[in-house]
C-alpha cells in the first residue's frame, strides 16, 4: 500500500486567499469599494465565538470588511430576521452569514430562509439549496464547496465512484450529497437510523463523514484504498474518523485541523468575493 496522499486544506485555502486578495484589488480599484461580509453571532457560544474569529480573520487577510453583529442570548427569531432584513436592504453588505448554530429557542431554518439568496454566501437557505441541487447558478453551503473544491484540486476521481456521506444535516451532510450527485458520483446518505452502517460504509470509494462524533469512523470500515474525507471537528481537534487507525488503509484523506476546516472559511470568503463582483457588475474571473 502507497503512502496515503494528505488532501492538505490549509495549503490550498492560503494560495485560494492570494487569489481572492488580487480580485479584492481589482474591486477596490475600479469601484472604490470592498466586499463586506456581515455575520450575526446570537449568543457567546465558545466555538461559534472562535470561528466568528477566525472568519473575520480571513476577511481581513483578502481585505474584506468583516462588519461583524453582536446578539444577546435572549434574542428572539423575529429579533434575527428583523436584523437579517436589515442586511438584505443595505446595499452596502455582499454576504450574510448567520453563525450556526444559534440558540435551541431560535428557528434556524427560517432565519437562514430570510437571507436574500443574492447575499447567501455561506449557502444556508432552503431556495438557494433547491437551486445548487437543481444547478441552477446558486452559492453553495460552505463546507460542501470546501470539500468539492479540495477533492478537485487533488484530481481525486469523483464520477461514477461510490460515495458515502455519513450526516444529513442541513448545512452539511445533504448539500454534499447532492454536490456529489451532481459530480456523477453514486450517493448513499447514512443518518442514525441507517442499518450496518460499517457495511454499507465499506462499500464507498469516498467517504465523508459529518457526524459530530469524535473518531466515529473505525478503521475497520474502510475499503482498501479509499478517499477519506473528515469534516468532523470535535473539542482536541479530533475528526469523525479514527484517522490514527484508518490511514494506512486509504489512497487519501483530509487531516484534521489543516483539511476540511480551512477550506470552509475559504468558500465562504470566496463567494463574498463573488457576490461583490456581481453588485459591481465585474465578471469573475473564475467560474
Ligand atoms: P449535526 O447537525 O449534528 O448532524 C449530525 C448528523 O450525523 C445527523 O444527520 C445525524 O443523523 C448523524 N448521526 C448522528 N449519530 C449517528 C450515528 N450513530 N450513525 C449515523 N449517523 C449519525 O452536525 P453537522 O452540523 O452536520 O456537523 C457534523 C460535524 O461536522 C461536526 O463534527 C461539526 O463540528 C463538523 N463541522 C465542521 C465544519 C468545518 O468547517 N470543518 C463545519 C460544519 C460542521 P440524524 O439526522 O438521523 O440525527
């Protein structure tokens, strides 16, 4: 058995950054402006203060403006659609991103349907998940993007290869579902009442595993010689994937910290890039 390859999300993330940075420029120089990127953080959940961090970290290295807005705990689901509105009436914000999760109290759902889908850039509105799965021009759900973006930049072989998601979550497991389905690949999507999952998981020649479960994933499930894909982060920075064990098996994976992560932020910057480029009527210089 060669030795796997690593899918090395925090390399491609920076060289994507250096990219975006240039295009910021171009915006900047013609049109006066930069992008900016509203996120709305309800609460002080620990992780989700930490990744708020980290994406305004982001912002600022391609120079966008992160206009980050602070909500206390109490807020109610009118209070965040009443302030999503807002967003989607200045013409000044490109991207919208609702921190996720927000608290048991608020309906997520109808929050993230409130984002007009012309600023959904990290993907979370049920329109704009019909139009990505019917592809139709549409953003995508971050970590999905991320994912696709990182197993093409390897030139890991997706059409007609069995791929098997583990999560059906709404911002995770479902879009990159569907993104694989629409990569050609044939699509099994595992949920907790999936039966033999090791078996049906030692079927796939993709796996990827979104179920908030440290180290979930045995290596014993795995098929010689399949790509691994871990978009697991769990406290200690451990995946969904007992990666320690389950390696050596496989042709790739993605290492958690330094995979699947940084490649999220990266799609999430990437499309408020983008978003900007439309409101200033530019073409992008990517498709
Ligand atoms: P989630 O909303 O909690 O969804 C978890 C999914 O796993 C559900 O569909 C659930 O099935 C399934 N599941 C739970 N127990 C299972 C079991 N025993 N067997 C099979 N399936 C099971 O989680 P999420 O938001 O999708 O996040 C998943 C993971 O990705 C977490 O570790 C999270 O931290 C990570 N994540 C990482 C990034 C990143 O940027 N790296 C971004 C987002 C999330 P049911 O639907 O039947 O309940």
């Amino acid at each position: 058995m060669q030795t796997p390859v690593i899918l090395d999300g925090k390399t491609l993330a920076k060289s994507i950054e250096q990219e975006l940075h240039e295009r910021v420029r171009r915006i900047k120089d013609i049109t006066g402006s930069v992008p900016v990127l509203a996120t709305i953080i309800v609460g002080n959940d620990p992780a989700s203060v930490t990744y708020v961090r980290m994406k305004g970290n982001a912002c600022n290295r391609v120079g966008i403006r992160p206009h980050k807005i602070e909500m206390p705990e109490e807020s109610t689901t009118d209070d965040v659609i009443r302030q999503i509105q807002t967003l989607n009436e200045d013409p000044n914000v490109h991207g919208i991103l609702l921190q996720h999760p927000v608290p048991r109290h608020i309906d997520e759902m109808a929050c993230f349907n409130s984002i007009d889908i012309t600023k959904d850039v990290d993907g979370v509105n049920t329109h704009t998940f019909g139009r990505m799965t019917m592809q139709v021009d549409a953003y995508k759900s971050a970590t999905p993007l991320g994912i696709i973006t990182l197993l093409k930049h390897y030139k890991i072989p997706i059409e007609g290869r069995e791929a098997v998601v583990i999560g059906r979550s709404p911002i995770l497991g479902k879009p990159v579902a569907m993104m694989l389905l629409n990569e050609n690949a044939t699509v099994t999507i595992c949920h907790s009442r999936t039966k033999n999952l090791p078996e049906v998981v030692r079927r796939a020649d993709i796996v990827v595993a979104a179920v908030g479960k440290p180290e979930f994933v045995q290596a014993d499930w795995v098929k010689e010689g399949c790509v691994l894909v871990d978009a697991g982060y769990n406290p200690g920075n451990i995946g969904d994937i007992d990666l320690k064990n389950a390696t050596s098996k496989c042709s790739a994976y993605t290492p958690v910290p330094g995979g699947v992560g940084p490649m999220t932020i990266s799609s999430l910057i990437r499309q408020t890039v983008e978003s900007a480029e439309k409101r200033f009527g530019l073409a992008t210089a990517e498709k």
